[in-house]
C-alpha cells in the first residue's frame, strides 16, 4: 500500500487472515523496523515475545525492533493494518 501512495518514510499492509492462520514469528533485528498493528476486525492473539495479548476490532499493538511478534487468528479470522518503519 506504501509504494501505491508514494509514502517512503514507512510502510502500510493491510493483512487479512483466515480462520486460525498465522504470521510467522520474527524479529526486526536485521532491518531495525518497529511495527503498529491496528486490529480491523475478526479476533485472535498477538505474541509478543513470551506474552499473549488477545485481539479484538478497534485494538493498537506497538512492537519494538528487538521483540518477537507473531498474529494468529482465532475462528472468525482476523484482518489488521500493519505500519512498520524505522525509529529516529
């Protein structure tokens, strides 16, 4: 979505997962990226590093670069906006 509105300080997705798919656990260790998750509808669980946090509509995550992330949806499948970009 970044390149398609000319925005080069950061990136933008929007990231629709079905029902109990999942990202894959990473850091940002190698490219120094925070995240932003905005929770735009269904449900799930946020792993950030050894901590769950559940997902619900209307919800901001922050994750720092060193941390581990992972999203996973629950049973109605879960749709976030991801903002990633570098701290100052």
């Amino acid at each position: 979505m970044s390149e398609a509105l000319g925005i080069k300080a950061f990136e933008v997705y929007t990231v629709e997962l079905p029902p109990k798919a999942e990202t894959v656990r990473h850091d940002h260790l190698n490219d120094g990226v925070e995240d932003l998750y905005f929770i735009v509808s269904g449900e799930g669980w946020a792993f950030v590093d050894e901590e769950s946090v559940p997902l619900q509509p209307s919800l901001f995550i922050a994750v720092t670069v060193e941390s581990t992330r992972q999203l996973r949806a629950g049973s109605s499948g879960l749709t976030f906006v991801a903002i990633c970009g570098r701290p100052h």
